[in-house]
C-alpha cells in the first residue's frame, strides 16, 4: 500500500486545524511534520508546543521528521506531544542505537533518515532496528526544492537489503514529490510519499492524492 503523507512545513501556519482537516478529506494516511532547529539544517520550523497543540484536532498519523542536532535529548518530548513516528537523522546522532532504543521505549515507530550526502551503505545496519527507512530527497532544511532522482538509487538498495532479510520496513522518500515523478520513486520500492507544495498548494488537493495514487499503481516496485 501507499501512504501519502502532506509536509505541514507547507501548510498555512495561521490555518492549521482547517489545513488538517483538509489534508483528511483529501485522503491523507499521515501528516508529515518538519521540526527544524536552525542548527542541523539552516532554517527553524516548529517544535513540541506546536504539534501539541494541534494533535487534538487530527485523527491523521503525525509522522515527526527530527531535523535537529542531538534528537535523543527531545524524543521524550515529542512522543508525550502525539507523535506516532519518530525520525531521527543518521548524521545527527551520535549514538543512534541509543537513539532508537528511546524511541522505541515509548511504543512509537521508529525511522531514521539520510541526507544526500550520506551513503546508503551507513543505514544498512540499523534497518533491521527500523520501522521506517527515510531517504531525502532533496537537501533537508527547506520546502520548495526539486527533486533528485538520482537518491532513488539508495531506494533501491535499501529495498532489495529490506526483501533479502525478510525486513518488514517502509521506505519514506520526501523532497520534490508529486505526481509527474511518484512513479519514479515506488517502482525503486518506496510506499510512504512526502510532498508539500504539491499538494497543499493546489485547488482540490483530493485531485493531487489521487493522481498520486493512480501514478503509483501504475508503477510498482519492480526488482
């Protein structure tokens, strides 16, 4: 199956509960939420008060995307917040098996993402810890951004290791999708689709998921 999960990081900040409830009716699985602390990436987002505040009004998977240097130091806090995925990045840690293990303490899935620059090859040994393997696409820290096809190599990769090991694991991409490129990123094996501005910033974003979805059948993993 696949999950299309909406960047809030595109959303408009003074609408929140209304663009939730938007992103619902258009047929959204999860509610993707960008936390920047201006440090690991060069730009700041929002943090624990926000997602607090507004997870009363969602019934949504509030997907926590942790773009912050150190992550272990908030993961108590953000799954207290209503998180229900906690992603932490690879470079940002400096225990990442410590990392996991808290997050996994409070019952909450976990993911653990790379940036660009990071080869895949530093992920395999964590995917088998993992619920969910994140894959930039696009350089972390701002929305708006195109995509980089060539990341779907490290898709790839990631699924075929997943398929070998008999790993139940999801593979996220995020940055620049949509639905004139979907299909480029689930025939490489990914099942969790972030996008931002596509959807958020169209008419009748039901049309978007739509499509997306549609794109997606019609381009499935292939090996």
């Amino acid at each position: 199956m696949i999950y299309i999960a909406p960047s809030m990081l595109s959303a408009d900040f003074g609408h929140l509960e209304d663009e939730m409830t938007r992103m619902a009716k258009a047929g959204a699985n999860y509610l993707h939420l960008d936390v920047m602390d201006g440090n690991f990436v060069p730009n700041f987002s929002f943090g624990t008060p926000v997602i607090a505040s507004i997870r009363p009004y969602s019934k949504l998977i509030f997907d926590v995307h942790l773009m912050i240097v150190d992550p272990i130091r908030y993961i108590d806090d953000y799954a207290k917040a209503g998180a229900d995925i906690i992603t932490v990045h690879l470079e940002a840690c400096s225990d990442l098996d410590a990392a996991i293990a808290k997050i996994r303490r409070h019952e909450v899935r976990v993911g653990v993402a790379i940036s660009p620059a990071t080869p895949v090859e530093l992920l395999l040994p964590y995917l088998d810890k993992i619920d969910m393997a994140l894959i930039m696409t696009v350089v972390p820290g701002f929305g708006g951004q195109s995509f980089m096809p060539d990341m779907l190599k490290k898709v790839r990769t990631v699924k075929r290791y997943a398929d070998a090991h008999n790993l139940k694991l999801d593979i996220q991409v995020d940055g620049g999708l949509k639905a004139e490129n979907i299909g480029l990123a689930t025939e490489s094996g990914a099942n969790v689709i972030v996008a931002g501005s596509a959807i958020f910033n169209a008419k009748r974003p039901s049309e978007v998921i739509q499509k997306m979805r549609e794109e997606a059948d019609l381009h499935p993993y292939t090996k």
